[in-house]
C-alpha cells in the first residue's frame, strides 16, 4: 500500500463509516490517501494516525470504560439493581467492547473499599476472552496459527477474507491453514489480535 496514510478511530462509537471508509470497532486501523488523512485527522477526537495510536490508548481506554460506569450508573437500570450487580454488569459490558482488563480496574477504584473486597472476590466470574469466546480449552499453537493466518488475510476483502463488520471468515482462515477450525477458534484468536 504505497502512498498511503494509517489512520485509526478512537471516537465514542463502537464503529465509524467516514466517507466509505469503515472503521469496525475501536483502535481499527485503516489505510486511506494522503489527502483523506488530512481531513480525517482534523477531526482529533475521532481520528490520529496510528503511529500516535499506542501513546494514547492507555488514556482513552482508561477514559472510555469511565465514562462507561458513568453511563450505567446514570441508566434506568442502574436505578434498580443492587450496586453489586450493576457493576459487574458495566464490566463485562467494557469486556464485551473490547476494552482492556483496565476496564475492570477502573470499575473497582470506584468503590468503598469493603465492596472492592467483594467484587474482586466475584471477579472470577468475570469471562477471560477466551470464555467469552466460547473456548473451553484453548490450544496456544493452534491460536498462534490461526492468528498468523488471519494476519495473511485482506482485511479490505469483505467477500472472502473477512465480514462486512471485519470479523475474519472461518473458511478464509481455513483456506490459509489447510485444514478445518472451528468459529470459536477463529472468535479466541482474532479477540487477542483485533485493532
């Protein structure tokens, strides 16, 4: 990709369409022209350049899964569920996004510290991204694999390689690999590696 600019998302929304160009979720990098750069990055709180991107995404992890517990804390349904509850249910929401264990960290420095007690303690509740994902044992060398290959994947290729919502194909990883994964495999490698 000569002549071209990366540019990653670090807005609010789990995703953007900027143009035609779309950003799938949260720190996904896409390359565009020079001159798209330009008025992208003019919009600060939306786009940087993803060299910029590693300097920032501990602050705007940190910032987002705040604002997160802010939202929940002010939602209806915070207004009826035990504090316990809605806390758990703000972190694996920041979980669920995508966000860093940070997400949780956040969530606890919130609390009186007898209730941090508690939710540290139910914290193993808590899904690990490969639970999440639905992997009950996971295979490090076989993840390592399938990540390679999803690596070798065009991710402008939403026909083949990956979803319009750019999540990479079981049959594309497959086409790489040689040999048959299943979705649940290729859900716990690409969590590890998304942008």
């Amino acid at each position: 990709m000569s002549n071209t600019v990366a540019i990653a998302y670090i807005g609010k929304k789990k995703s953007k369409t900027f143009r035609g160009i779309f950003f799938d979720s949260r720190f996904s990098v896409r390359h565009v022209s020079p001159d798209q750069a330009t008025e992208m990055v003019k919009y600060k709180d939306v786009f940087v350049e993803a060299g910029k991107l590693e300097d920032m995404r501990e602050q705007l992890e940190k910032e987002f899964a705040e604002e997160e517990a802010r939202k929940l804390a002010a939602s209806k349904e915070a207004s009826v569920a035990e504090p316990l509850e809605v806390l758990r249910f703000a972190i694996n929401r920041c979980i669920d996004a995508g966000q860093s264990d940070q997400a949780k960290a956040v969530a606890l420095e919130m609390l009186a510290p007898e209730q941090s007690a508690l939710v540290s303690e139910e914290s193993a509740e808590v899904p690990s991204p490969d639970q999440a994902a639905g992997a009950e044992e996971v295979d490090r060398s076989e993840i390592e694999e399938i990540q390679k290959a999803i690596l070798a994947l065009d991710p402008d290729n939403t026909e083949s390689d990956f979803t319009t919502t750019g999540k990479p194909r079981v049959k594309a990883v497959e086409r790489i690999i040689g040999r048959d994964v299943t979705s649940d495999q290729v859900d716990v490698a690409w969590n590890e590696i998304k942008p």
